[in-house]
C-alpha cells in the first residue's frame, strides 16, 4: 500500500491496509510521499500480488501511468494495481484501466468489496 | 518437470544478481516448505560468510529509524546489506500490517541494498522459519551483512540469539529506564546496547545500564558498550559501526564466530526435527472430537486438564513405546 507524489491524507490507505490485515492479507505499508521508483523498488523486493496506489491530490492521471510504465520496464508489469482515493470521472477510470489499472475502488468503496475483489483474484 | 524448470531459471538470474530472482525465491521459499528444501540444497556451496546482525528493542524505540541511518553509512562504504524486518502477524488471523519500511525510504533505492518484511506468521517461539530461510538466501546472493530487525516482544530476541553474531539492543530514555531493559535474558544477550532518542535525555538510564553490566559476569570476554544515537539526525552511527566492527573482530579472533556458527546450525536442526515431527504427527491424525470431549469434561470439571489431555495421548505414546 502506497501513497505516490504529495498527497497527506493517509486515513483511506490506513483503514483499507487494516481492513485487508484483518481479512488475512499482508500488507507492506509504505507510507507517504513516494516517489514512482520506490513503490516499484518496493513492490519488486516485497514480491508483491498487488499494488495498491492511494491518491487524494488529483495527481492521479499523472502518477498512475508513470507508476505502471516503471512496473512494467521492471519486469514485474504482471503485478495487479489497484487504485483509491478521488478518482470519479468515469472517462478517466475508463482510460486509467486502458492503461493497466486493474481496478479503481473509489470513495465510500466498502472494504468488504476490496476484499472480496483480492480474493477473487488470488 | 515445469517447478524445477522454473527453479533452476530463478536461481541462475539469483546468481547474476536480479533482485525480481532474490524476491520470488524467497516468497517461494516463504511458502512451500518442498521447494524451501530444493532452493536450499541448490544453494548450500554459495555461502560468501555475510555478517549478521541483530538489532532488537522495544517498539517505538527507533530501530528502523538507526537501520536507515546504518544501511545508508554501510552502503556509502561499498557494502551490499540485506535487511529482514519483522513485524508481527496479527494475533486474529494470517494478515499481517508491515509498516517498516516506512522509516527507510532513503536506501530503499541503493542498488546494492534489499529489505524485506517478514510477518513472524504465528510460530511459536519468536522468528519464522522464514527468516533463516531469508538469511540464508542473503547469504548465497552475496550480501556483505544481514541486518534482522525483530519485534522486540516476546521471545524473539532469543531466537535472534541463535541467527546473529552480534546483537544489538535499542533503548530509549524514559521507558521504565533500567527495569525495562533486565527482563530476563535480554541485556544479556545483548553486545552492543545503544540508547536512541538522546535528545531526549539518557544519562540516567546509561548510568543504570552500566552498573547492570558490573553487576553480572559475561563467558563472553567482552564488555558491551554503550553508544548514544540520535537516529532522525543520523548521530553516533559511526560509533555504532565501530562498536560492530570491534566485535566483530572480537568474536572472529576469539573463535567465537566459528562456535556460534556451530550451534546455531545445531539449533536449527534440532528446531526443524521436532516441527516436523509435530507437523507429521498433527497430519496423521484428527483429534477434534476427542478434544471437544475433553473440553466438555474439564469444563464440567469430570476431569482435570492434564488427565484430560494424557488420555487422549495415551494410545499415541503406547504405540511409540512400541517403535523402540
């Protein structure tokens, strides 16, 4: 679980992290402010079923695509990348899932959901 | 057959020094106690002698914060460090919440430094299996030194007793000062104590810890001193290395290295015996009903807890007097 670029509000990635420990998950917790190379980094040495991308600060058409290009040049683009925090606008749903997203929980996405959406993959 | 296939692709990228390789192997090794055994044999000619250090203390005393700080000196020097850091798995269920990483984001991105968080998965006794695996695999892939980071509850310090050659135990002032620390066998262990946070005070508590180190007579030959940190500003690493390499050499010249090289294999092996021996005993036989019998009876108070659970073991232990 990571929060890219400079978004602060680590509350959603906090309560999903503990919702996901709860369920039986482990999560690494990477914290805030990371930059695209260490999520990735981070992600490779974790060897890592999921990355899970929270971002408030609307940055997320730009970090999101960076994150995946580097995931993808570092050989772990098999890697599922959930993304959270304010992303609405269907278009860029639509096109952030074009991109390699695998799903997008919004805000109000019950945790349950993501839970089950994680084990459904696994 | 497509495991071994994949095994023997893994290890040879391992051995170029793909960390994507290192990663997997050790998730594999994590998982599969079989393939835990193929990785291990594949490997057992690659050891390059790294240096393990364990670094224990109590939560919220800085540890991951001072690993930082000494990853990034260590890296500056040219070595290649392997970091374990675990956290504890949740009481509840599997998951677990590893948050260590949080205070390493400086060297996460040294080519030549791996961190890995571990989730102690419930074993009994402090470190996972998992950790000694990882170790090893350090090990093979050439790490100069191997920094465990245990949660510092429990019993895991005295398992890091059986994986380190020098342990280092992180305080910090104000946190029940010198009783804290003499819980039993810890300050024992122990070969270099360091306070962290001394911005915060410290004299005290090293005039404490001192005299507890008067007060005992050490087998080992060597006083463990104490080193002031200041981890967030990066304060008295270097006098935390130095205090590492002087016992370091202390234990190589005194062959000490070589003795605890030994017992802890001996250790291990004992350990890994008596796991599978349980684990095979456990999968042989299902002793459900007869423990919810059991229950009800010490529940009832029929029967005590001890003659409640002999009973159900009796027909096991006769026919274990017969093996022999």
């Amino acid at each position: 679980m990571a929060k890219p670029g400079l978004d602060g509000h680590d509350r959603g990635a906090k309560v999903v992290s503990m919702a996901l420990r709860d369920a039986g998950i482990e999560v690494i917790y990477t914290g805030l402010h990371q930059t695209p190379e260490q999520v990735v980094n981070a992600a490779i040495q974790e060897d890592v079923d999921f990355i899970g991308l929270s971002i408030l600060s609307g940055a997320h058409m730009t970090l999101l695509p960076r994150i995946i290009k580097l995931a993808k040049e570092n050989g772990i683009g098999d890697r599922f990348i959930l993304a959270g925090g304010t992303i609405v606008i269907p278009e860029e749903i639509a096109e952030l899932k074009k991109q390699g997203v695998k799903e997008v929980f919004g805000p109000g996405s019950p945790t349950k959901k993501i839970v089950d959406y994680i084990n459904s993959l696994m | 057959m497509n495991q071994a296939d994949n095994i023997d692709t893994l290890i040879s990228h391992f051995l170029e020094h793909d960390k994507k390789a290192l990663a997997r192997l050790i998730t594999l090794a994590e998982n599969d106690p079989e393939i835990a055994r193929i990785i291990s044999s594949k490997l057992r000619n690659h050891s390059h002698n790294s240096y393990i250090l364990g670094l224990t203390g109590s939560p919220g005393t800085g540890k991951s914060t001072l690993i930082n700080k000494l990853v990034e000196f260590l890296s500056d020097k040219g070595f290649k460090i392997g970091v374990i850091s675990v956290d504890p798995t949740s009481p509840y269920g599997e998951g677990a919440f590893l948050g260590d990483r949080v205070r390493m984001r400086e060297i996460i991105l040294e080519p030549n430094v791996f961190i890995r968080s571990v989730a102690s998965r419930g074993s009994l006794g402090g470190l996972s299996k998992a950790v000694f695996d990882i170790a090893k695999l350090y090990d093979a892939y050439g790490m100069d030194y191997i920094i465990v980071e245990t949660v510092g509850a429990g019993q895991s310090e005295i398992d890091i007793y059986n994986l380190a050659y020098t342990i280092i135990l992180v305080t910090v002032p104000g946190l029940g000062d010198s009783v804290q620390v003499q819980k039993a066998g810890i300050l024992e262990i122990a070969d270099i104590l360091v306070i962290n946070k001394s911005d915060l005070g410290g004299d005290f508590l090293k005039i404490n810890l001192n005299m507890m180190l008067e007060s005992y007579t050490r087998e080992r030959g060597w006083r463990p001193p104490i080193i002031r940190t200041i981890a967030k500003e990066g304060e008295g690493i270097t006098e935390l290395f130095q205090a590492i390499q002087d016992h370091r050499e202390h234990v190589e010249r005194s062959g000490q290295l070589n003795e605890m090289k030994r017992t802890h294999i001996q250790k291990r092996i004992q350990v890994l015996i008596e796991s599978l021996l349980f684990k095979q005993i456990i999968q042989k036989i299902s002793m459900t009903n007869e423990i919810n019998k059991a229950t009800e009876n010490v529940l009832s108070e029929s029967q005590d807890i001890y003659s409640a659970v002999y009973e159900i073991l009796k027909p096991f232990f006769d026919k274990i007097e017969k093996i022999q």
